[in-house]
C-alpha cells in the first residue's frame, strides 16, 4: 500500500475532543502528523475583557471541563494580583482541596479515557465511578459537579458544609485503596507492558525545546513541578513529593500520573485536617463593591468607587493537572479586565506530537495520545 | 437414538404434513403435493427455519449474557429495561436496527458493499446446519463435520475483506486487512490444535469426538491444545485482546465503519453467530460435548432435552470465559499479534501435536481413563 494521509478528527474516537491529528501512514507506520487544532475555539479571552473579574470565573469552568478547578484558581490568581487583593488563609487552603480533589479527578478521567484507548473496557468505568466520588464532593459544596463558579476574587464563595471533611476523608480512604487495583490491571498485564513500554518517547530536552510541561515532563525525568518551584497558595505549607520516573515512555506517563493521585491523597489529608482546627472567614473583607457581585447593575456607586481604584499587572503559574498552567491579567483601573491571557498546557504538549508519534505504528497513537491527556477546551479556549 | 437429526425429524414433519394436505387435495394437485422430491424440499426449508430461529435466538441470547457480565464486571447492571432483567433488549435493538435506513458511500463498489454482509452471515449460518447439539439432535450426519466447519469458519475474511476494500473508506481497509492478516495467521494453529484432538479421537466426526469423550474430558490431557485452541478462536472471533480489526480507538469501527441499519445487524450477528460456534466448538472437542462426567448423579442428565441443556451451559460457560477476558485485557498490536500467532501457538500447536501422539501410544492414562476407540 502507498502512503496515504488519513484524518484522525474532529469526529474520531481516539481524539477525546475536537481537534484533528492528520496522520501519513505507510501501512502502518506512521510517517508524519500534523496536529490541527481550533475546532472548539470560543474566544474565552477576548469575551474575559467584556465581563467583570467575577464574570470570567464562569469562562474559566468552561476552560477545561476536566479541570475547572484548576483554571478557576489560575485566573484568579492572576486577577487578584491585579487588583491588589489577599485571601484569607482559610480561602488558601480551600483552593487547595479544589485543586488537589481536581487533580484526582482529572487523572482519574485521564486513565478512564487512557485504558480504553488501548482496549481495556472495565478499568474505563472503574475510573468514572470513583471519579463519580469526587464530583459529589464537589456538588456537596458547590452545588456544581464540573463547572463549579467557586472561587472569587479575594476568597471563594462560601465555605465547605459541615461533616464535609469526614465525607472527604471517606473518598479518600476508598481511593486509596482502588490504587493498588488500577495498578494491577495496568501493570499487571503483559499486553500493556507490551504496548506501552518503550512507547511515544519524548526526551527531556525535546520536552524542553517543545515546551512540555506537567506529568509528560516529569515522565523524561525532570523535577518540575510548580508547587514546589513557585508555591502558590498554600503549598508552601504542605508536605508532598514531586512525581518522577524517568522512561520518558506510555508506562512512564502512567507512573508519573498514578504517583500524582497519591501525592494529592497526601496533601488533601493534611489540607482536610487544617480545615477541620482553622475555622474562619473564607472571603476577604473590603472588596470593592464592583467586582464582589456579578451582574451588578453599572453605574452605581461601586462605579465611582472603581475610579480610583490602582491599576495593576497580574502574573500567575499553576500547576494543572495536564502540566504548567500561565495567566496574565491587565488591570486598567476599569471594571473589567483589560487583557487576559492564558497559556494552555495541552496546547504544547500536543503541537510536539511529531517528536513523540512518527516511526511507531498507527495502532499506537491511541495510547501515546491517551498518555498526553487532551483537554481540548483549553486547548482552544 | 443417534440415527435421529434434525434432518429426520424435519424430514418426518414435511410428510406428514404434505400427505395430509394431500388427502383433502384434489387428485393431479396431490400428486405434485406428495412427489417426494416436494417433500424433501419442504422438509429442507423447516430444518432451515429451525436452525435460522434456533442459531438467531440463542445469537441474540448470547450479546445480552455478555452485556450482563460485562457490567457485572464493570461495576455496574447491564441491560435492565426491557424485558425481565433486559432479556428483550437486543431484540429491541435489532428492531431498531431493521427500521434504520440502509445507506451506501457515494464512491462504494455496491455489489461488493452488499454482498460482503450477507455472505459473512450466510457462511456463519451455515456452520450451524452441521453442529451436533445432543446425541438426538446433531442436524445432519456427516462423516467429515469438523472439518467442514473449520472450512466454512475460515471463509470469513474473504468476505470482511471485499466489504471493507468496497466500502471506499480508509479504515475500512486499514480494518480489513488487519483482519485477513490476522484470521490467516491464526487459522494454523488452530487447526494443528484441532489435529491433536482428531489424533486422539481418531475421528474428523464431532459426535464421534464427544463420544469419544466419555471416560474423560480431553481438556485435561490435551491442555496445551485447548489453550491454543481457544486464543485462536479469540483471534477469529476477533474478540479483545484481538479485536484490532475493529479497534475503535485508531480504527473508528474498522471494517464495518460504513456499515448500518441492518447491515451492519448482519456483522453483528454473523460476529456473534461465529463467537457461538466458536464456543460450541471448544464444548464439543475439549468439554465432552452434551455429557456428564459418570460420577454426577443420574438425575441430572435424565429430564427431557438434559443433552441440550447441559450443551447450552457448557457453551454459555465457555462465552462467559471470553467475556472475562474482554473485561479484562487490552488490545494488542498488530505486529505482536502476528508475532505471537506465527512464534508463540504453531510452536505450542506443534507441542499439542506431540502430546497427543504419546497420549495415543500410552492409550490409557493412570487417572483418567482410557478413549474408547483405543481401548483395551
């Protein structure tokens, strides 16, 4: 058979999203790809610089709709820089549990949606179930199972619900011990040795050149991870250890990504804990009026009040779950943000698919791809 | 007892009911009525319907056993709405299917596009018109049936192949000659594990072979054929861990991407037509076939139709095994299918072949018993 390119997208099983991997294969190896993405493009940072900073929380949800959580509390990083403002240590910690429960989440998702990439049907539907755990959590004192509107500008909404850290403890305790059966039927089978071993390598300094970032970084071997390098919130405070393994392969990712959940295992027991000696406020006092409530009427005297208001720049670096998350957020001295803008991880850890997808065959681009953990939403934003 | 098939029974059906049409006949319209060749063909055409309801309802019978197991395994209920426990689903889906419209790619070469399913489930079905079920109910008396069976089971990729090439679709193809080279790979070894069974057996007959059976099962002896034997059956039925022809991950729906409505109920039912001869095939040489082991209680196999029922539970026993192993591997690659197809189960066919020559030179072994054909 002669080359040929084939279309893997928008509308292909393997993409988990809207995006489109052009693959020339020859038989079945793979010659050449060339990612296209854009399919789910909605403007998320032009409309942010029509909309209050409060506003922007609820595009951030639609970000990453795995990982709300974690975009929320990027922008607000960012935002809050800008504005001059503080959180409470209490709305710190809080942050955390979201982070940290997100991150549960999301990897639980990546290993429903990795494993059956490459054919193995139950472990798919053990990874919903107990993510099903979490998003309960999440509904319990959000109300919200994926797109949350949680946190805000100096704080977050309201605080966790009492009993909360028990039931939290619960899902943990039951998480734990899935780990070990996740494990078992992954690397407990030869098939998936077989087929991940050795698979979709990308190398450190390719992962530097490329801009890799999160668990596929950490996979080749490098201890990057944004918590520890630039402690945001409360991880400063918090005891954990960065993930690493160093193949640089499918197997690697997969370590890397179980290791993680672990990790957050042991940091939301010591964040559960704090929570349950530190009672206290969980949204900063003095918010200027114009930016505490969405959909406030304009031109009142919040209006006046914003007048004054000190401009600023707002930086901020997260460590999402899919890798190394930016924002910069531009403060005028208006009521909304005059600029904001995101870096997506996903964005280049996918645009390097040439470096890790060409010379293997087709069948191992489901798995490589599954390892990468596509979110196309922010992909595109 | 033996001497009774289907075909007879069909056949006793068919002249009784013809000669007693023709009673109330008048005179030349009698004679065409009762010429013996309307009564063979009559009587063809009600063994034909048997077989078709018999083979479609146990089909459909068996995806709602696997959609219950797999969602036990899975963690969750299965199909539960329609029907008792969702017996009647499939049956809903089906309908479903059969009310779709049946479309064609503009580009598709219609001759290949249309005859590809439908030669697929005919072969499928006709496999069935040769497969003992019972000492009383094996459908035809043949000498040569195992062979015929493995000869029409293995015409399948001939079929998926032109559906695919036709179908003018990119993974069609791809899907398409995964299969070929897949189903080609793994009909060797299969065949030199149904050798082994043949030597010891002394037959190419499938109720001689489960005769034959009658002091021991010849899983136990014949393991290593068995176990080859049942990986390439997973291989032909194209089953996880081999179901790379279709892998939908990479693949969409492999060969059957373009495929829908009732055509692609065709596939489906020919795939689980075929995964049910391929378990009634592991009863029948490994799993004694319709009998009991001579040490469980003589009730249980002296109710009416106990050769059937036993059959249809060694056979569904059988299916929940491939099942287990859906639920719980991943798919290979195509390279290390063929790997394993070509390096690993011909040298452990070969080994099956061994074994069962010095289980025919010892003819009988200490625990388990002598076969009769080589018995003292």
């Amino acid at each position: 058979m002669s080359e040929m390119w084939i279309n893997m997208g928008p509308q292909h099983p393997m993409t988990h999203g809207l995006w489109n991997l052009r693959v020339k294969i020859d038989g079945e190896m793979i010659l050449d790809v060339d990612p296209e993405m854009g399919y789910l493009h909605r403007g998320i940072e032009k409309i942010s610089e029509d909309r209050h900073y409060n506003e922007v929380i609820t595009l951030m949800d639609r970000c990453c709709y795995v990982a709300g959580f974690s975009w929320e509390h990027l922008y607000i990083l960012g935002a809050e820089e800008a504005l001059h403002v503080e959180p409470p240590e209490r709305a710190e910690y809080l942050r955390v549990l979201c982070d940290e429960f997100q991150r549960i989440g999301s990897h639980l998702m990546w290993y429903a949606a990795f494993v059956q990439d490459i054919g193995l049907m139950s472990p798919f539907l053990y990874g919903m179930r107990d993510r099903d755990l979490v998003l309960d959590l999440f509904q319990s004192y959000t109300g919200a199972r994926m797109t949350y509107e949680y946190m805000r500008v100096g704080g977050v909404r309201n605080d966790v619900p009492p009993g909360f850290t028990d039931s939290a403890r619960k899902v943990l305790d039951w998480l734990t011990a899935r780990f070990p059966e996740y494990d078992q039927l992954c690397l407990g089978s030869t098939i998936f040795r077989e087929r991940c071993d050795e698979l979709g390598i990308l190398k450190a300094a390719d992962c530097v050149k490329h801009g890799v970032t999160g668990p596929m970084l950490r996979s080749a071997g490098v201890k990057r991870d944004l918590r520890k390098d630039r402690p945001y919130s409360a991880y400063d405070r918090l005891e954990f250890d960065v993930a690493v393994a160093d193949a640089a392969d499918v197997t690697a990712r997969y370590l890397v990504r179980m290791e993680e959940m672990r990790q957050s295992v042991r940091i939301l027991r010591q964040v559960l804990d704090w929570l349950d000696r530190h009672p206290g406020p969980v949204l900063a006092d003095h918010l200027p009026r114009w930016l505490g409530a969405p959909y406030a009427p304009i031109g009142n005297e919040g209006y006046l009040l914003k007048r004054n208001y000190p401009k600023g720049v707002g930086f901020s670096a997260i460590e999402e779950p899919h890798g190394e998350a930016l924002a910069y957020v531009v403060n005028d001295g208006g009521e909304h943000p005059y600029r904001v803008k995101f870096r997506s991880p996903v964005f280049a850890n996918i645009s390097a698919a040439r470096q890790y997808l060409v010379g293997y065959h087709v069948a191992d681009i489901p798995p490589i791809m599954g390892s990468v953990d596509v979110c196309v939403g922010e992909v595109d934003r | 007892m033996a001497s009774q098939t289907l075909y007879s029974v069909s056949n006793d059906l068919a002249t009784v009911l013809l000669n007693g049409l023709g009673s109330i006949l008048p005179g030349p319209v009698r004679a065409v009525v009762t010429n013996p060749d309307v009564i063979v063909g009559l009587s063809v055409l009600i063994f034909a319907a048997v077989l078709l309801a018999a083979s479609m309802i146990n089909t459909i019978v068996l995806i709602w056993w696997e959609r219950k197991l797999l969602g036990r395994f899975m963690d969750r209920r299965g199909a539960m709405h329609v029907g008792y426990a969702g017996l009647l689903q499939n049956f809903a889906d089906g309908l479903k299917l059969f009310r779709k419209n049946t479309f064609q790619p503009r580009e598709a070469d219609a001759l290949g596009f249309y005859s590809g399913p439908l030669a697929y489930m005919v072969t499928s079905l006709i496999i069935f018109g040769i497969l003992p079920i019972s000492s009383g109910w094996n459908s035809g008396a043949l000498p040569l049936t195992l062979l015929l069976a493995l000869a029409i089971f293995s015409f399948a990729p001939l079929f998926i192949f032109v559906s695919a090439w036709s179908s003018n679709n990119k993974y069609s193809l791809m899907g398409g000659m995964r299969s070929a080279a897949q189903m080609i790979a793994y009909e060797v070894p299969i065949l030199l594990a149904v050798v082994a069974v043949v030597i010891v057996s002394g037959s190419f007959d499938l109720s001689t072979i489960v005769y034959e059976q009658q002091n021991y099962w010849f899983w136990g002896p014949l393991v290593v054929a068995l176990i080859v034997f049942v990986a390439g059956m997973l291989a032909e039925m194209e089953r996880i861990p081999f179901d790379l022809p279709e892998a939908e991950a990479e693949l969409v729906e492999g060969w059957n991407t373009e495929y829908g409505g009732m055509l692609f109920a065709f596939f489906m039912l020919a795939d689980y037509l075929r995964a049910l001869v391929g378990s009634i095939l592991v009863v029948l040489l490994f799993l004694g076939g319709w009998t009991l082991p001579s040490w469980v209680p003589s009730a249980a196999t002296s109710f009416p139709l106990a050769g059937i029922f036993w059959f249809m539970v060694k056979t569904y026993a059988v299916f929940g095994l491939f099942v287990w192993v859906r639920a719980s591997l991943p798919r290979v690659r195509t390279d290390q299918l063929l790997r394993v197809g070509w390096n690993r189960m011909i040298p452990l066919s070969l080994l099956s072949i061994f074994l069962a020559a010095v289980l025919v030179t010892v003819k009988c072994l200490p625990v388990f018993g002598c076969v009769p054909s080589m018995g003292v």
